[in-house]
C-alpha cells in the first residue's frame, strides 16, 4: 500500500499530524504542522492534546480519502483524551 493510499485502521496522533505535514496540498496547514510536530518533540505527552487540536481546526479544505482518516483519527483521539487537562 502507498502512502498516499489510507488503510481502514486509524492512524495515531502523531501519524495523523506527520500526514497532514507530508500530505494536505495547503501550504499552511503543512506548516502548521511541522510546528505541531516541532511543539510534540519539545513537550512531549504534555502537548499531544492541544497540537491536535490546533491541526484538527486547520483541516476544513482538504479533502479525499487521506484527509478523511486524518480527520476522523484526530478527532476520537481529541474525544478520548477529553477529560484530560491540557496545560
């Protein structure tokens, strides 16, 4: 399977933000989330939540099947760590 081609499973959170940075045709979601990526690797755990979240927000024009999965994986991981306290 490519990576252009998404698989049935959901992708987990960081795998979903590195698509977006390596997938979505817009320039500035990309950015938006190699500087996600960049926030992870520096807070760790700590950011996974609020990372997602600002990504998740960026997503309104990407479409197709890639963004879908992208899409949906971010948003049961945002509904899943809902009762967590972002910092």
């Amino acid at each position: 399977m490519s990576p252009d081609t998404p698989s049935e499973r959901p992708l987990g959170v960081v795998e979903a933000i590195t698509a977006v940075r390596d997938q979505c045709p817009n320039a500035a979601v990309r950015e938006n989330a190699v500087r996600a990526l960049d926030a992870i690797r520096e807070g760790g755990a700590d950011a996974l939540r609020d990372q997602a979240f600002l990504v998740f927000t960026t997503l309104a024009g990407w479409r197709g099947a890639r963004a879908h999965q992208v899409r949906e994986s971010l948003q049961r991981f945002l509904r899943t760590s809902e009762g967590s306290d972002p910092q």
